[in-house]
C-alpha cells in the first residue's frame, strides 16, 4: 500500500520534469501549474497550514509561459477585461 506522503513526492518529481521540458512548453507548463493547483487544494482541504495554499496558489501563475497568456486575450477582450492600459515613463527621474 502506498502512503500519501509518496503520491506528492512523485507528483513533485513529475511537476519538475513537465516545467522543463523542451518540448510542448505551453501545454505542459499549463498541465504543471493545475497539478500543482490541485496539490495545494488538497493540502487547504485536508492540513490546517494557514494561509500557505492560497498564496502558493496565487503564485503559480508566474511559471506559465507568455504564449499562454495571449491565447488567453481573446476571451479576456470579449469578457470585457480588454480595456486595461499600463502607462511607462521610461526616461522618469527618480
């Protein structure tokens, strides 16, 4: 019988080897950051760690490749989340 404590391990191994993998960036980064999700959804279900799965949750999105974002503006645009501008000054004097 295989403990829990052995399914993460591996889910952690295989989560490392899909984030650098030199092919298929896009789709294998994205299936990574949902197991990783749902491995933090269990731990805020079943361990009383606080606030650890939320921001660990929050943070994931940071390890998704920019291709993943723009095929995601579309809907983002037809959702009405397309009128956002960010403004630089580039050459500011602080």
């Amino acid at each position: 019988m295989m403990r829990i404590t052995y399914v993460v391990w591996y889910f952690q191994h295989v989560v490392v080897a899909l984030l650098f993998a030199p092919v298929y960036t896009v789709s294998l980064r994205a299936i990574a950051v949902v197991i990783l999700m749902l491995l933090h959804l269990s731990y805020a279900l079943t361990l009383s760690v606080g606030t650890f799965s939320w921001i660990g949750t929050a943070s994931l999105p940071a390890l998704l490749p920019p291709a993943f974002f723009d095929a995601l503006h579309p809907y983002a645009v037809r959702w009405g989340f397309g009128g956002v501008r960010i403004y630089y000054d580039g050459d500011c004097g602080f």
